[in-house]
C-alpha cells in the first residue's frame, strides 16, 4: 500500500480508502448488512494497509456507524482513522450537533474521531447551519478531544465551495471527482482551490457510483482498448484520479472481496503517473462523452440570477448528465437536490419571461429548454434509464 501526507494534518494516509457505503447486503435490502462478510473484507484491507475508514451515521439506513464500530473491535480500531460525517439534516439547533457527536462516539465505540466532516454541504445547509453556530461547535468539539480533525464533504458548485473554504480554518475536505465529472460540482477548480489552502482532500465517487465499470459505453470501452496497456475500467478511473497529486485518499465503496483486492492492487501503483498514450486515451473518452451532451451550455452563469430563482446552470448540467452516461437515476437524485432557501430552483420554478435569453452568449432558447428539463425530471419515471 502506498500512503499520502493528507495536507496540513500531516496524517499519513493510504492512497486507498474503504467507503462505508456500499456495504454487502442480503437480498438487495441496505438495511440488511451481511456483517460477517463486511467484517472480512473490511480487515482484509486493512490487513493489506488501508488505513482510512469512511462511514457516515446515516448509510445502511442508520446503522453503519454501529456496524463499523463492532467490525473495528479485536485490535482493529488502534490500526485505522476513521471519518464520519454529522448528519446536517438532522440538526435544528446547537444541542443537536452535541447529541448527534455524543452518538456517533457511541456508534464506533471510540472517545475520538479522527476525521470529522459535516455531512453534505450545499448553498441550502450552509448557511442554516453557520446561523446555527456550527463553527462554533466544531471548534469547541476538537478543544474537548472528541474530534482530531475538522472538514467537510460536498455537493454544490464551486463559488459555494470557495466560501465554506475561506470561512474557517478546515483542515479537509470530500469531494466528488472522477474524469467524466471533472468540472462538476467543486471539480478541478475546488480541488486546487483547496490544495492551495492546504487542505487534506478526500475524494468520493472515484468511479461514479461504479458507472465508469459497469455502465461504460461501447464507444467508451473501445477507446480504451486501443491502449498498448491494458487497464480494466477500475484502473483507468481510479488510477485518473490518483495521478492528481493535489489529492491523498481516494474513498472506493467496495462490497466484495474481488474489489477489494482488485483495488488494493491498484492502490499499490498509485504513483505511477499516465504515460502520454493514457493522457490521451482517457481524454478521448472525456470527449466522447461530452459529445453527448444536450445542450450547449457552459455553465458562465450569464442568465443568473433567475428573477424565479431556477438554478438554470445546474439544471442544465444535470440534464446533460443524464444523456452522457445513459444516467436518469443519477441525475434525477442531484435534481431532486436543487433547492434554495425558498424552496425554488428547479425547471418547473420557470415563469418563462425570458429575460435569462437576452444575456445567453449560446443563444439557448433556455425557457424551452428548461420545459424539456421538466419533463425528463419531474414527469417522467425517475428510475433506471429512460433512453433505452
């Protein structure tokens, strides 16, 4: 296993780390976790050096803290950093984030968690959440030991980014970044923003939910196949996102011990950067799938504000998204995410009055597109693929 230093905490961590999330389950239900098997694969990787955990108190329908807790027991626990993540959706007031902390202590069986994150962040939390003193209780949460580090997990775009950044002294952050979602939500920019603040970063949904293995497409695979080496979709992806050296550990979901070891072998070349042949195979693959976008928006926020308050650059750039990767699921679950303080910002928000078309340098007939984002979103089934 090959390790990082994880920006100015100065931890070292591997390369690979063990995402909660995607734990076995027996019969497709989240709720149900095959514990035995999570328990061998999850000590198997830390037996072959993996030594961040990532969990979260709301996975496996409220019970992965506990189950992480009970596998980390034996011995375990003195070998591994874990990190969760304060369920912002459940937090009304200050003494909310002190019981929710005190549980989660309680869940993983531990008096300290070395990584901290607020679960989520967004244009909508964030600011309930500063109002409510969560700085504040971040910092006073670290004073007393019951946390080492201080950071925060993302999904919003990059100007939000950069203000939660430069609002207090982080010492990480999780992002989502993989090499088709590259300019997605923080995406490359955030990532440096944050290395250059000298934040730890974690990165989440190296292969997009498993996507980039199992959802690829047949133009996609046959580009990679031209390559003298030869990859299978789980190098390629993670590999991408490790030949950024700006990032320290990249958080895999691994549900089986044949991903697991797969990765851990991965893991171990880590440092190898692509070679010139790779750079570009990869970036033709980014180029195929930005062929398939819909809409010919670049996202320069001209149009905003939108006097209805519709996010009409997210809009966009889900509605594209769910084209480029044959991705409805997906797309329409970060749609169903877009809310303001006043409840607006989705497609059907429009008044169609225009006025976003007269600043548009695309020349977008953006009213009757966001029509087109209704109807894909919001009327039609929400599950699977809806372009087969």
């Amino acid at each position: 296993m090959e390790y990082r230093i994880f920006g100015k905490t100065n931890e070292k961590v591997s390369a690979l780390g063990f995402g909660c999330m995607r734990l076995p389950v027996v019969g497709g239900d989240m709720g149900k976790v095959d514990e035995d098997e999570a328990r061998k694969i999850i000590r198997y990787a830390i037996d072959q050096g993996i030594n961040y955990i990532d969990t979260a108190y709301v996975y496996n329908q409220g019970q992965g803290e506990q189950i992480v807790g009970r596998i980390l027991k034996d011995g375990y626990r003195e070998k591994v950093k874990i990190a969760t993540k304060l369920p912002v959706w459940n937090v009304h007031n200050y003494e909310d984030m002190e019981r929710l902390l005190d549980e989660q202590l309680e869940n993983l069986g531990t008096d300290c968690i070395d990584f901290y994150l607020i679960h989520a962040l967004n244009k909508s939390y964030w600011p309930k959440l500063y109002k409510l003193g969560i700085l504040d209780f971040m910092t006073k949460a670290k004073e007393k030991g019951k946390v080492k580090h201080l950071g925060f997990s993302f999904h919003d775009d990059f100007e939000v980014f950069k203000g939660i950044v430069d609002a207090f002294d982080w010492s990480f952050c999780q992002i989502q970044y993989n090499y088709v979602d590259e300019d997605f939500q923080a995406g490359r920019k955030g990532l440096e923003y944050a290395y250059s603040k000298g934040l730890g970063i974690s990165v989440m949904e190296p292969l997009r939910g498993g996507n980039l293995v199992k959802n690829l497409s047949l133009e996609a695979i046959k580009i990679m196949e031209t390559s003298s080496k030869k990859h299978t979709p789980a190098e390629w992806g993670l590999r991408w996102v490790w030949n950024h050296p700006q990032v320290g550990v990249v958080l895999s979901g691994m549900s089986t011990m044949q991903q697991v070891v797969e990765n851990i072998g991965y893991a171990g070349k880590s440092k190898e950067r692509f070679m010139e042949e790779e750079k570009k195979i990869i970036a033709a693959v980014q180029a195929h799938y930005k062929s398939r976008v819909k809409v010919g928006c670049t996202g320069c926020g001209y149009c905003m504000p939108c006097p209805a308050g519709v996010q009409i650059p997210q809009c966009f750039d889900l509605y594209n998204r769910a084209y480029m990767m044959d991705d409805a699921q997906r797309a329409c679950f970060w749609y169903g995410r877009i809310e303001d303080e006043k409840g607006k910002g989705k497609a059907s928000d429009c008044i169609q009055c225009r006025k976003c078309e007269e600043h548009c340098p695309q020349n977008i007939a953006i009213a009757d597109v966001l029509v087109e984002v209704k109807e894909l979103f919001e009327n039609k089934i929400r599950f699977g693929s809806l372009f087969s």
